[in-house]
C-alpha cells in the first residue's frame, strides 16, 4: 500500500519520495514515539526495568553468579555483542559447575515482548501463566530489559479510573450487604 | 522511482524536514501513528489531498508493514 502510495505522490511531482516499508508495526515496536489514541494506553516500556544484568554465552557462570548476587538478581540474560538476548540464566543455572560456560546451561531463546505491547492484556496473560518476569526487546531482538508483573499491576492499579474503583467498592458492598 | 528505507533513514529524513504520510485509512490513523505524520489514505490520494505537503520537500510514505 505505501508503495503504490509512494509512486503515485512522485506521479504528482514530489522528489524524492521514500517508502519506509516496514511501517508504523516496525517503529512502534522498535518503542518509538507513538501519537494518536492509543498513546496513552499503558505498555510494556512504561513499567521496564532497563538496568538488568547480562552475560556473555562464554562467561563462567560462578563469575556470573557473584555479579548478580551483588547486584540482588537471581536471572541473568545472555547476550551478544549487539545486546541481542540469546538466552536466560534462572535460579537452576546456579546450581551449575561455576566453571561451566553459560551456554551450556542457559534457557535457550527465551519468550520476548515488545515494547508497544499494550499492558493489561499482557498482564493478564502473564497471570494466567503464572509468569513473573518477562523479557522486552525491539522488533530487532536487542535487549530493553525485564518487566515484573508486579510493577505492570502496580501501574494498572494506579490508572484504574475512581469511579470505577468507587463502583467495585459499592459492588462489594451491595454483596455483603445481601 | 520511490526508495525504499528503515527507521533509521525515517528518523534522519524526518530530523531533516522530510514530510511523513501515513496511506492508511482515517480510523487507523487515528488510534496511533508516527509524531507528526499526516493521512492521506491511499484512496484519497489525489492533486486535491496532497495539498498540505510541500513538495520542496521530501516525502516518506508508510502503511501497517510491509503491505
């Protein structure tokens, strides 16, 4: 559609015209500027964590292990060179030879999110899988970091209109009341 | 002949003054978009729509994806 649109802007004399093909799905998950109605929907990047440890697939994981525990995280995400996530360190990794390398131990492709992911869903899904923590990169696999459940549902919470909350109270009320 | 770019050209492009159009129709649009992007949908787009761009200027046209 862009395209077709970009010949015919150059068929009316614009010069020169370009065609971003990979489009608004594109820069949106690359967690870019949004504008419209949806932009003030609560997503994925609003609550990230962005300061979380990594590793590299050759690291020892003892050496790794020391580096998280100093910083208070029990996960690790492995990472290439161009921070793209490889791969994951839970707590089972840790009970690991800590001379072993971490890609012979670490969860391979783990499960990632976008960052224009839109929260409530994502929460919700994340309950239902009984998931705490799940990873946020681009649309390119670059690390953006960790979103905890519990900071999405501190958000939610927090964006729950008043009267809505006003209204579950009355609601509850009404039960008790019956 | 149109030139097709990443979102890296778009923001240089954009950084430069480069008009960024979104083909997609108004109710699409409307729920998100590019900062500063203007819709002309494909269907509409004539001698008429366009006259809110300069054409001294560069245009970047996109849709949903690679449609």
């Amino acid at each position: 559609m862009s395209s077709r649109a970009a010949w015919r802007l150059e068929s009316l004399g614009f010069s020169p015209v370009y065609r971003y093909a990979a489009g608004k799905r594109d820069w949106f998950a690359f967690g870019l500027p949004m504008e419209g109605e949806f932009a003030s929907i609560p997503k994925a990047i609003d609550v990230v964590r962005r300061e979380v440890p990594t590793c590299h697939l050759k690291d020892r994981v003892g050496e790794v292990y020391k580096r998280c525990q100093e910083v208070g995280w029990q996960v690790c995400l492995v990472v290439n060179k161009a921070n793209i996530v490889l791969g994951r360190l839970r707590r089972e990794a840790w009970q690991a030879d800590p001379e072993a390398p971490v890609e012979q131990v670490m969860e391979n492709g783990p499960t990632t999110f976008r960052p224009d992911n839109f929260l409530e869903p994502l929460i919700k899904r994340m309950r239902e899988k009984k998931v705490g923590t799940v990873i946020i990169t681009d649309s390119d696999g670059v690390l953006i970091g960790i979103l905890y459940r519990k900071d999405g549902e501190g958000r939610l919470q927090r964006d729950q209109p008043t009267d809505e909350i006003e209204g579950s109270h009355a609601s509850r009320n009404q039960n008790g009341d019956s | 002949m149109p030139k097709d770019i990443n979102r890296n050209d778009v923001q240089r492009l954009v950084a430069n003054g480069a008009q960024l159009v979104e083909v997609l129709p108004a109710d699409e649009y409307s729920e998100a978009h590019l900062p500063n992007a203007i819709n002309i949908p494909l269907k509409k787009l004539d001698q008429q729509s366009v006259k809110p761009l300069d054409l001294a200027r560069p245009v970047i046209t996109y849709c949903h994806d690679f449609q």
